[in-house]
C-alpha cells in the first residue's frame, strides 16, 4: 500500500548517530555491559558486537558484506512490526517510485501475504499479468524454479523482477476452484492508467436517467487529474448521476485520495486525519482551498472486500460527509499509514508510523467501511466481473461466463442513484 512520506534526512542523521555508538563501542575496552530496560545505547552495542562476530567468524565470507547483514538486520526488524511496515533495498526502491509516477517495468500484480499465502491482491489491467490470465485471489507457489510457499513479499521481489522481454514462469493456485496451473509471463513497460471505462451507462437500465460510471483502479499521480477529465466529458453529455467503481481497488497515495475527494466535495472539506504515538503524528487532511467540486449530482460508490488503504479513505469521507451512498461489501480495514523513508545508500523503507481515521472519528483499521447498502457477490460473480473489467483476452468458456452473470452490485448502486433523482424531482 503506498502512503508515502519522505524522511531522507531524519534517517541520514539516525545513520551518523548509529555510526558514532558503533565507533564508541570499538574504541572501549571490554564487554557491553547489558542492563534490563529499554536503553537504545545498550542494545546497539549488542547488535554491534552479534554484526562483528558474524562479520570475523562466519564461515562464508562471500554472505557476510556489510551491506548484505545491515539489509538482513533491517529487512528483518520491519517485518516483524505488521504486514505492512517493510525494507526496499535500492531496487525495489526504485520500483516503488516508478509505480507512483504511473509506468512501470515488470508483470503487474500487487502480491500480500494473506493467511501465510503470497496472494495476488490485484492485477493491473493490461500489464503482463493480467493478460496472461493471472486474477486477484491466486496464489503463488512458484517462481521460477523456485518453490516460495513460505516466502515472504520482499523475498520475491527479485525473483519478479527483470528487464523487459524476458520471460517468467509462475506456479499458480487458484483457490476460487482449487486448481493448480504454470503460467508463462513476459516482462513488459507498462503504463498504469487508474481511471477506466467511463462512460453513460445504457439507458435501458437507469429508466431513462442519464448515470455516468468510471472505475478507478488504484489511487496514483495522475489518478485525480484523470478523473476530473472523466467527469468533466460526463457532465458534458448530461450526465445526472455517477457510480464510482472502487472494487478491488487496493489503495495507493493518500494525497491522490484527497484530491480526488475534491472533485467532490467543496474545498477545505477535511477528508481524513491521523493519530499515532508521537503527538506530532496529528495530522488533518483537507481538500484544496482551490479545488472546483463538480456540482451536486447524486454520486453511489462501489467497494468490496478488496478495497483497500486510499480506497477506504475516499469511500469513508464520501460517506460522512453526506456526498455518495456507499454500495456493496464492508472494505478491507487498511487502515495504517506508512512513512516512506529514504536511506542513504539508495534504500527506503515503509513504516507504520499512524492510524487513518474518517470525519466521524472512527478508524478504518480492522473495521473498514460499512456499505450503507450491504449486496454481496458469490465467487462466480466476482470472476464474471474480474474477466468483464479485463475486457479481452478471455477463452469462449469465460465469455460465455461474463454473459451469464449479472453484476447485482452495479443495478443496486443505479437503483440507488435513481430513486434518490426521483425524489429530487
């Protein structure tokens, strides 16, 4: 989930203090003296004397470089804090900034690590992966020649990774129909574009009511800017209500959130804010004071389980503030923020520094937002719309599906829509 700040220089000065007890330690004579508490001096100098003796004694001398311990120490020491808090080393990164900008080299999945399963929580449409036939809620078990049933995130990162044009091979579970496929997949440069299929919705279906839809599939750069494009050529065909998609939308940048929010609601509308352990974590997010809120037309927004982090924060502030019905399945509960710390070497890291929580004063974490119409989807149903957002590359067996199911979430949103126009009159 990428809500990023950037704290390059308080981890600079971190690394120089860090470096100075280290310097301390080496220049004193004798064992460190290790006392019950919590005292940072302390502990650093055990870490110290535990990085030495690796560094003298070790066996292999080719896996005890400095940099790859100091990775494994801290790679180690965030994964142990939640799920989300993590170690890029320069590489990844890299990634991680290029995903934020919209353009990517790579597959295109977004893979956690759900129930002990590295589980692919969403697909970017149009990326390698997706056209190859890889859905949300498959599991990876192999990569490669590489079983990594009991991997972590981070530890698959270079085995995703490649230039492009190359190829890899994925071992694939598919939980929804216990089956268990290889898929080839070339690595490709692929562009994210967030903001999808809006259009009017056909008339046959909203009596008449001229209903806009547009599905939003992750929240990035240039995903507020797109929107308002979006909507603005909407409201130019006359449209008189939209349904925002926000199913299997698995967050992003929480400032992209926010502007999107404001082509909602007027300006200065608080949106979301944080608490955490330092009183400074109080943070309160606004619209911009220059924000241009795109009238009152009725707005019905579409979530499910999968909708996760920036998705959670847009349906939430929709809902308080009285600007959209909320349709479909309680969301994820992400409700954490993580800091994006730079490092000096290049490296970064994502730490869980506070807690979002909506204009009602109630968290996201763990609790996620409430529909104020509940409809669910059976299994078959949420593939039938996977392989409808997907659009192409679909075999007969799984056309044949999409026709067949109905999208019972959509025709409760554009029920919702019309009876709220109608009682406007």
């Amino acid at each position: 989930m990428r809500i990023n700040r950037v704290f390059g220089v308080a981890f600079g000065i971190l690394f120089v203090v860090l470096d100075l007890l280290v310097g301390g330690y080496i220049l004193s004579s004798g064992k460190a003296e290790v006392t019950a508490g919590d005292d940072a001096g302390t502990w650093v100098r055990v870490f110290t004397q535990a990085f030495e003796l690796v560094k003298q004694d070790y066996v292999d001398p080719k896996k005890t470089s400095s940099e790859k311990l100091v990775n494994a120490g801290l790679h180690q020491m965030l994964s142990k804090l939640d799920p989300h808090s993590a170690f890029l080393d320069a590489e990844d990164y890299q990634e991680f900034q290029e995903e934020n900008r919209g353009e990517i080299t790579g597959i295109g999945i977004v893979v956690s690590g759900i129930d002990g399963r590295l589980t692919v929580v969403s697909a970017v449409e149009d990326a390698p992966a997706a056209k190859a036939g890889i859905l949300p809620g498959d599991q990876i078990f192999g990569i490669g020649d590489v079983n990594v049933e009991h991997k972590t995130v981070e530890d698959i990162g270079p085995l995703l990774r490649g230039p492009a044009g190359t190829n890899v091979h994925l071992r694939i579970h598919r939980p929804s129909n216990n089956s268990t496929t290889d898929v080839q997949v070339i690595r490709e440069v692929y562009r994210v574009n967030s903001v999808r299929d809006a259009h009017v919705l056909d008339s046959r279906k909203t009596a008449n009511f001229k209903i806009g839809y547009v599905r939003i599939t992750e929240f990035d750069q240039p995903t507020a800017t797109e929107l308002a494009h979006r909507v603005d050529g909407l409201l130019a065909d006359g449209m008189q209500g939209l349904v925002l998609d926000l199913r299997f939308n698995p967050g992003g940048l929480v400032q992209s959130a926010i502007d999107t929010c404001g082509i909602f609601l007027p300006p200065k509308s608080m949106v979301v804010y944080t608490e955490g352990r330092d009183p400074a974590a109080h943070q309160e997010f606004f619209t911009d004071a220059a924000s241009k809120p795109r009238g009152d037309f009725p707005v019905a927004i579409l979530v499910n389980s999968e909708s996760a982090s920036a998705s959670e924060i847009v349906a939430a502030a929709m809902k308080d503030l009285h600007r959209a019905v909320i349709v479909g399945e309680t969301t994820f509960g992400k409700g954490l923020v993580q800091a994006q710390f730079e490092l000096p070497n290049g490296a970064g890291m994502r730490l869980t520094v506070a807690r979002y929580f909506a204009p009602n004063r109630e968290t996201i974490q763990e609790r996620g937002v409430k529909p104020d119409i509940m409809s669910s989807m059976t299994r078959q149903e949420e593939r039938a719309l996977l392989l409808r957002q997907r659009g192409s590359f679909l075999n007969p067996d799984e056309k044949e599906l999409v026709a067949r199911e109905k999208d019972e979430q959509l025709d409760r949103a554009v029920d919702a829509l019309k009876g709220l126009m109608l009682y406007k009159g």
